[in-house]
C-alpha cells in the first residue's frame, strides 16, 4: 500500500513540474513516506530526517531550497510530534491528504509556514488525484483502504481509519488507465481487501471477474486477504478466472485459539484450514502464504506449538513471521503476561527455520518445468533480468532488455529458498510476449 501511496505522491507532485530523482543531492523535495505497523517507527523516521537534513543544509550553501516532507502512518499518530522534535520538517501530511500535497507545497512557499494535515477529510483522496500510470508491467490498484476489525495489536485503524471501499467503475477506470501505459499484471491492494464492499458490484468476487474483463490485462492478483472474510464467490474465481495468479496471502498470526481470541481475530485455526481447504479444491496448485506474530501477550509454549501444527498442516508457499512489538494505544499494549524477548526471539527462530523449509520445498517442486514469468526489472548482474512466476516466486535469468516488461516462458533449473534461476527455452517475440 505504500508503493502504491508513494507512486501517486509522485503523480500528484507532478501537476506542479515536479519529476523524480533517485539523487538526493538534486531534490528541491526530500519526501519520507512512512509506516507505523512496527515497533520503533517513529524512532527510525527521526534518524532518516537527521540523514536528509544533511542534504538540505548542502543545498541551502548552495543557495538552494529544499523542503523535506513526511507523509504516512506515523504523521496520522504522531504529527504534532514530527514538528516539534524536527525543525527541519517543512510539511508532515498523513495516509488520507496527500491529494492536498500541491496545495500544501504551493501555500508553504507562499506564506513560507510549516504545514501539518493528518485528520480524516469527509471526501475521497482518489477524487482529486490525477490519472495514474504504469511504472512497471507490475502495478499496484488501491481498492480499499482502512479496517473496522480492532485486532488488538494493530494501528491500522487509528492511523488510516474506518474501511472505505472505491466504487468498481473507479477501479475498472484505473485498471484500463494502467493496462493502457504499459501494465501487464495488476495487484489489487486493501487492508482488508476482500472487506471491499463498493458500488457497481456484489461483493470483491463479483469484483475481480469485472476488473479481469479490462483488455489487455494478463494477469490479476490481490492482497491482503482477512480470513473470515472470504467468500464463496472469490474461491470460485480462482477457479474460473484464467487471468487471477494461483496465490492468496491469508494471514493467520497464531494457530492458537486462545491467543486468536485474544487478538480479538475473528475465526479459528480450524476454519482457517478449512477456508485453505477449499481454496486448494478450487485451485489444487495454489500457493498459500501468510503473516505470524510470536509473542503475543500471554502465548504459552502450547499455543505457540498450536502455532506450529497449524504451518505444518497447511504447509505454506512463503510466509511473514514477526515477534510481537507493542503498538501505542492498542489494547494488546496494556495486556499483562507480556512475553520476554528472548522468549519471542527463541520461538521465532524455531518458526522462521519451519518457513524456510517449507519455502524451499515449494520453490524446489517447479525445478524441471517451464513457468510463465513477467520480466519486470534488471538484476545486479549485466544481462540478469527477474520477474515473478505465477505463484509469486522470484525469478532470475540471462536474458537481454528485449525481454523486460514481457511475460516470457522460462524452464527452471535451479532453485534456493528464496529464489529460482530459469533459462528461455523457445522463440519469444520480444514485443508482444508469447
């Protein structure tokens, strides 16, 4: 979601003859977008700040202006804050009015003040956003932002508010608007983005067989999943939409129904399976993976191994595992039986080396055969492309530029626990893919 946030900061800067540079040293705009799922947030924004003020003071013996700009989730929780331990801040603006950013910059110069804007505006930031466009022939679609699930642990409610959903015209406009600039695949993002609940369709299954529809989208995929949210409808599209990838990242957190509960997460570990049940009887070669907290308040040796059963039975394609870290103003931050750290790294370790080994069992199984894969930027190595294979796996390969921006079919021979190394195996029309 930050990507996507951060790709349209840049399209709405550009209305006012901005363009993007990778060089700091040639910024008139220093831009840090941030997030506050993770503990120590703000603490890393003020070191970063410190490092780009560098810039600035460089800049300002030069005679130059710079302002340095922070957006995101930790300016919706900590605004006033940024400003006051910062100087060097010139405008702080949160998840919901970056759309307003022009004007922002336009009213800083003008009455040269510091500016903050992190409440909830009434309307719509996709409203007055200008027309998006392809950057890659992978590209990110917002369709719903927010969540109105309260799991105890989380900010995400305080920081980018109730659930919203955009109306499926917008989504189908924006979907052509990307196809037509060059998109080839499109993930469809959400807090909760199954929770989508727009107008124009029935329900965010209704919603992908509308967007596979928009002409020249090859491939379509969504994320993040919330369990108990799932319905029937979107299970069948992975059965019948050729163009919706064979992955779905549904989070768990824990296998433990205790802990579940008290994270206030709404289903079991048994309907959790149940639900990977029925996605892998739709879509038999799906890959499943999914996010873990360890640690949580009051988890005991016996959940975490519930924990453990859980990764064991549904056997997972890649994961996100974290120990647990409070969050300010969660309820989880006040809970007592909070788990010492050496206990949560030692758990986490056992988690991750379970992960990895499943990871690397799935990457291995797709050794021998010929995937298709998008091409979607240059390796370290000269003549070294890498993309992504339907099942979200990356991809490494001796191919010339010809072949960036194209899904091309590549027989894999290597496979690590990260990563594939394939070769082209026949003809490709390097213009049109094959």
């Amino acid at each position: 979601m930050n990507i996507y946030d951060s790709a349209r900061i840049r399209d709405a800067l550009e209305t006012l003859g901005y363009e993007e540079t990778d060089e700091p040293t040639e910024a008139d705009i220093l831009l840090l977008n941030t997030c506050h799922i993770r503990e120590k947030a703000s603490e890393k924004l003020f070191s970063e700040i410190g490092r780009l003020n560098a810039f600035k003071q460089e800049r300002a013996r030069q005679k130059k202006e710079t302002l340095i700009i922070v957006c995101g989730c930790v300016v919706q929780a900590e605004g006033a804050e940024i400003l006051k331990r910062s100087h060097t801040v010139d405008i702080a603006v949160g998840p919901q009015n970056y759309h307003l950013l022009p004007e922002m910059v336009a009213r800083f110069h003008r009455k040269n003040g510091r500016v903050l804007k992190a409440d909830f505006p009434a309307e719509s930031k996709f409203d007055y956003l200008p027309k998006t466009k392809a950057t890659s022939a992978s590209s990110f679609l917002a369709i719903q932002e927010g969540c109105d699930n309260f799991c105890t642990y989380c900010v995400v409610p305080y920081t980018r508010g109730c659930e919203y959903s955009r109306s499926a015209a917008e989504i189908i406009d924006e979907a052509r608007q990307l196809v037509e600039t060059g998109a080839k695949e499109i993930m469809l993002l959400g807090q909760n983005v199954n929770c989508w609940h727009g107008s124009g369709a029935a329900d965010f299954g209704e919603l992908l067989y509308l967007v596979a529809q928009v002409d020249g989208l090859k491939r379509l995929r969504y994320t993040t999943s919330y369990p108990s949210k799932i319905t029937r409808s979107v299970i069948r599209a992975h059965a019948e939409i050729p163009q919706l990838m064979p992955y779905i990242h549904l989070p768990i957190q824990s296998g433990s129904n205790t802990v579940l509960k008290a994270m206030n997460r709404q289903y079991t570990a048994e309907q959790y399976i149940d639900i990977v049940e029925q996605f892998r009887k739709a879509r038999p070669d799906i890959a499943v993976s999914s996010d873990f907290i360890v640690g949580f308040p009051g988890e005991t040796e016996a959940d975490f191994e519930q924990t453990l059963d859980v990764v064991r039975q549904v056997e997972y394609a890649s994961s996100y595992s974290f120990k647990y870290s409070p969050r300010p103003g969660t309820p989880a931050a006040l809970m007592k039986n909070q788990v010492p750290e050496e206990v949560k790294t030692e758990r986490l370790i056992r988690l991750q080396a379970l992960l990895l080994e499943q990871q690397k069992k799935a990457y291995e199984k797709t050794v021998g055969k010929t995937l298709e894969v998008l091409l979607v930027e240059k390796g370290k190595k000269k003549g070294q492309l890498i993309g992504y294979t339907p099942y979200l796996q990356t991809v490494h390969v001796e191919a010339d530029d010809g072949y960036l921006n194209q899904i091309v079919p590549l027989k894999i021979k290597k496979a690590s626990a990260t990563s594939l190394s394939g070769e082209l195996n026949c003809d490709i029309n390097k213009k049109t893919g094959f």
